[in-house]
C-alpha cells in the first residue's frame, strides 16, 4: 500500500499584505518540500477563493496533487463544482482532488448550519454524475417561461470528456450517516476522527458496512485529517499545532452530542469544545475552545512530538488500512520559524514511513 502525505494550505494570510506568502507559494513549498498533496480550505470569509489558488498552483507546480480540503454543498450547485474542479483537473495534468463535507465555517459565515445529510447525499449523487459526463435529471423547471423554440431536459457537462480523468471525489466524514453516504457515492473516505485508532476502526466499519449493504464491494480507500507538529518537545510541538485539535474534534460534537467511540473522559472534553466553540476563534491558538482541551486529550488526538514518536504514531494508523494523511499545523510560510517542522517531517519522518 502506497501511502501518501497531504499538507493544507491556503487559509488566512499569513500577514497583512497577502501577496507576501500565498496559497500558491505555498504549493510550490510544499512540492519542494516533498509532500504528495496540499488542499486549500473553501471558507469565502475567512481564505481566498480555492479554485483560483489552485489554478494558479497547477502552473507553480509539476508533481503535486492539488485539492480542496474541503469544499462544502451547499454555496455552490453541484454542476458549477464539478465544472470548477474539472477545469482544476485539466489545467494541472490530472492532478486535481475532490475533497468535499457538509460545511462548516463557510456556513456559518452566511448565518448557516451544515448542510442536512440527505440533501448532501443526493449533491454527492449529482456530483459524481456531472464528473463522469452523465445526465443529471432537473428537479423542477421554469426555463420553459421564456418560451423558446427548444430547452434542455436535463442537464449535463457537455465538455466533460475532454478534460482528463475524472476527478476523484473524497467526502470528509466524521458521524456514521455522512461515513455511510460516502461510502455508498464517493471514492475515498477522509476520517475527521483524530490519531485514535480505536475511533479510525470504527469509522472503517461503518464505511464498509455500507457499502456491503448497498451491494459494493465493501472495500474503499481511506484517509484521515489529523492535526501534526514534529519537535523534540512535545509541550513545544503542541504550541505549534495549537487550534487546530478543537478545530477536528468538534466535528466529534457539532451537535452537542458525542458520536463514535469514546471514553468518558473524552466525551467530557468533545462536549466542552462543543460548548466553548467560538467560530471567531475557528482554527486559531488561544480561542476559548482551545482553552478546555487537557494535555492527554491533545497529545490523543493529534500527533505532537519528535520524529520517532510521530513515526510510531503515524505507523499505528497505516496498518488500520489509512493511506493518505493531510495533516495541519505545521506552517508552510518560510518566515515562520515553526516551519522546521515542515522540514523535519518530510526529512526525518517520511522517509521512516515509505522505506
């Protein structure tokens, strides 16, 4: 098994002139650096536009998979999504990715919920059918208003199959109903579950259940979002990936109730994230729900210390069958001086885990 590793990029610039370090610079880092993918974040009110980043990274870059991570179904319908991350696919050689959820903080800046799981299921259904060129049934039409000679009756990519490759679609998941739709419609399945192995098994189970049940083979590649930090002081490397567990966990709790596998104890702190998230403080170090995340749950969930530790670490999520990781946390600007722990993953832990 192949196993790849993802950085994310493309979030809130790094300094007041957002020329000075951008998504796309931060492409070509990362391929420098020797990642195997980077994924820019789909948030219209907190990042810059993915699809334009990743347009221009697909010229800044030759070998690195480009990809949203993630973008969401509801701000865009899903014929403009797959015409966008086609022209993605085109542009880069066959390297674009498909990395789709319910929404998060893109909805929540428009005074939104995440998107209802069946109505993410059927965008996920469309999508898939838009990529392959199919036809996409209309669900109720008014075109016929205007009074032309002739309209559509359904509709469809009519360039599709000039673009390359379908684009794969990977859904990002963390409740059992989202895992089940992805596993019945997407092509890979990414856990916002954390480093605990026992949750990851979990997940795995009810993906392949679902698809046993759907009548597919109940196989299908998995992934995992898992905040990281590489440093010979795990309280250091924690400092660095800081905001960014209570960011992954509270999918765990979005709802004020606890999901998958847990202890009490970590039940109790999923429910505090829940009950602190302050969405101003999304992502960021210092922000009330990080305040309620004990040590032992942070060091459980994310990956924070030196490279043996992250070696093992890591390891332990491999043999359960993950094959691609995208982490955060690690900086990619080169001004920041946390980004040593960019280079001393792909330096000392990578070559570990692929030899």
């Amino acid at each position: 098994m192949a196993v790849e590793f993802w950085t994310m990029g493309g979030g809130r610039p790094t300094s007041d002139d957002p020329s000075v370090f951008s998504g796309v610079q931060m492409a070509v880092e990362a391929e420098t650096l020797g990642y195997d993918g980077i994924v820019w974040v789909d948030s219209q009110n907190l990042a810059p536009d993915c699809y334009v980043s990743m347009a221009l990274a697909a010229h800044a870059t030759s070998r690195i998979q480009l990809g949203t991570g993630v973008t969401n179904s509801y701000t865009r319908h899903p014929a403009i999504t797959a015409s966008a991350i086609a022209s993605i696919q085109a542009e880069s050689r066959g390297r674009a990715h498909m990395g789709i959820g319910r929404g998060d903080s893109a909805l929540a800046h428009l005074g939104l919920a995440p998107h209802g799981v069946r109505e993410f299921e059927q965008y996920l259904i469309q999508l898939q059918a838009y990529l392959r060129g199919d036809e996409v049934q209309f669900g109720e039409s008014d075109v016929d208003a205007l009074g032309l000679a002739d309209t559509p009756q359904a509709s469809r990519i009519h360039y599709m199959p000039q673009m390359g490759t379908k684009v794969p679609v990977d859904v990002a998941a963390t409740g059992p109903r989202v895992i089940q739709a992805a596993a019945r419609h997407a092509d890979r399945v990414s856990f916002n579950l954390g480093a605990d192995v026992e949750r990851t098994l979990w997940g795995m189970e009810v993906a392949r259940e679902a698809r046993s049940e759907a009548g597919l083979d109940p196989e299908i590649p998995f992934a995992a979002y898992i905040p990281l930090a590489v440093h010979d002081d795990p309280e250091q490397a924690m400092r660095i990936g800081a905001g960014q567990v209570s960011l992954f966990a509270r999918f765990s709790s979005m709802y004020g109730t606890v999901i998958g596998p847990a202890s009490d104890q970590q039940a109790q702190v999923l429910t505090d994230i829940h009950d602190h998230y302050d969405m101003h403080g999304h992502g960021r170090p210092g922000s009330a729900q990080a305040g309620v995340i004990p040590t032992e749950f942070e060091r459980s969930f994310g990956i924070f210390g030196p490279p043996d530790y992250c070696v093992q670490r890591i390891g332990e999520l491999i043999e359960t069958g993950v094959d691609r990781f995208i982490f955060r946390g690690s900086p990619l600007d080169p001004s920041d001086p946390d980004t040593e722990s960019s280079v001393r993953f792909t330096q000392e832990v990578v070559p570990q885990l692929k030899g």
